[in-house]
C-alpha cells in the first residue's frame, strides 16, 4: 500500500504538472517530506492523506491503491477554484521575490477590496438588510471604486520607483521575467493563470 500511495503522489504531482517544491508548499509540508511520501520511506497520517486527495481531485482510496481510475470530479467550480489557487500562489511568489513587505501588504489591501465586494454581494443576495455593514449600500460601491484606483495607483508608483507619501519605490529586478521562463518556474500553475488572464481581457471585449 505505502509503495503504491508514493507512486500515485508522484504521479499525480507530474501530471499536474508541478514541482516538488510546488506541491509541498500547496500541501503545507517541507519539500524533504513530500519526497519521503513520493519514495515510499514514510507514512503519512489521515489528515496529510486527505488534504492531498482534496487538492489532486482524486479519492483516498485512489492513493491508496483501493481503487484502479481516478474519480476526479472535474465540475466548473472546481476547475475556477483551481484557477484561483494557482493565480494566488504565482503572485504572491512574485511578491515575495520583491523582498518588499509594503508591497505584499498593498497587494492584499487591493484584493481584499475585491473580496469584500464579492463577499458583500453574496450575503445581501440572501438578507435584504445588510445590517453586517457599517458602510451604507448607496455609497459602498463608490468608495470601493475610489479605494481600488487608489491601490492600484499606488501600487504602480511602487512599482514604477516613485515614493508616495509613506510607500517607497521599489527595486522590480527580481519581476523581470519573461512567459518562457515563467511557465518553466511555475509549469501547470502558469497555465490556469494564463488562462484567468485570458478570461478577463474577453470580458472586456465584450
């Protein structure tokens, strides 16, 4: 069992298309352990066996060898939250590359905006006062406009090397990368964010 659990992670992990280091870090693991799961040397425990049928798509069984064909459930939710997890861990690496904690904190100031007008609109579809709000209803949508060009406006000062008010320019080097060497660092990842991308931009032809 414990040598056909190692080859299904191994071969799970390539077919997904990512690195060790990758997958160790979406699993919440070290590296050194993932390659102890993927050469049959330990055994993992329920919790680790779930987390990683949860983020292959595959059962519990199907790592452990109880079942012959994976039964993955590729509906249109999961695909959008596979999207999304791959978008969030490519950025958030890039931010991390900067060295720069003013900027990772701009970046979820600015997504945070976005989540709070998505999580706002969901929990008013089903309470007809949004009484959990401190913000009216009639002015929410402005101010989170105005408060998203702001971020964003200071976000590319940041990154443009012009110091606004207490935000100080940064050095962009590490960001300096073309698609070619972005979808070898990142393999399927860079795909499903290419992939956001593309789906944004034929939003706005339309």
């Amino acid at each position: 069992m414990v040598h056909v659990f190692a080859k299904r992670m191994t071969e799970l992990r390539r077919k997904k298309g990512i690195t060790q280091k990758q997958a160790a870090l979406s699993l919440g693991i070290s590296q050194a352990l993932l390659s102890h799961y993927e050469n049959g040397v330990r055994e993992c425990g329920l919790d680790f066996l779930a987390k990683a049928a949860s983020f292959y798509e595959v059962s519990c069984d199907y790592l452990l060898g109880r079942e012959k064909k994976e039964s993955r459930a590729a509906t249109p939710i999961a695909k959008e939250k596979q999207r999304l997890k791959a978008t969030e861990y490519i950025l958030f690496d890039m931010l991390e590359k900067t060295g720069s904690n003013q900027l990772v904190e701009q970046a979820s100031d600015f997504l945070a905006l976005a989540y709070y007008r998505l999580y706002r609109r969901l929990y008013c579809g089903g309470h007809p006062t949004p009484g959990e709000f401190k913000v009216s209803d009639y002015t929410y949508r402005a101010l989170a406009d105005a408060a998203m060009q702001v971020s964003e406006a200071q976000l590319r000062c940041v990154l443009a090397g012009i110091d606004i008010g207490n935000l100080h320019g940064i050095d962009t080097t590490p960001l300096m990368t073309d698609r070619a060497t972005l979808r070898t660092v990142y393999g399927n990842d860079y795909l499903l964010l290419e992939q956001l991308m593309k789906k944004a931009e034929k939003q706005f032809k339309e």
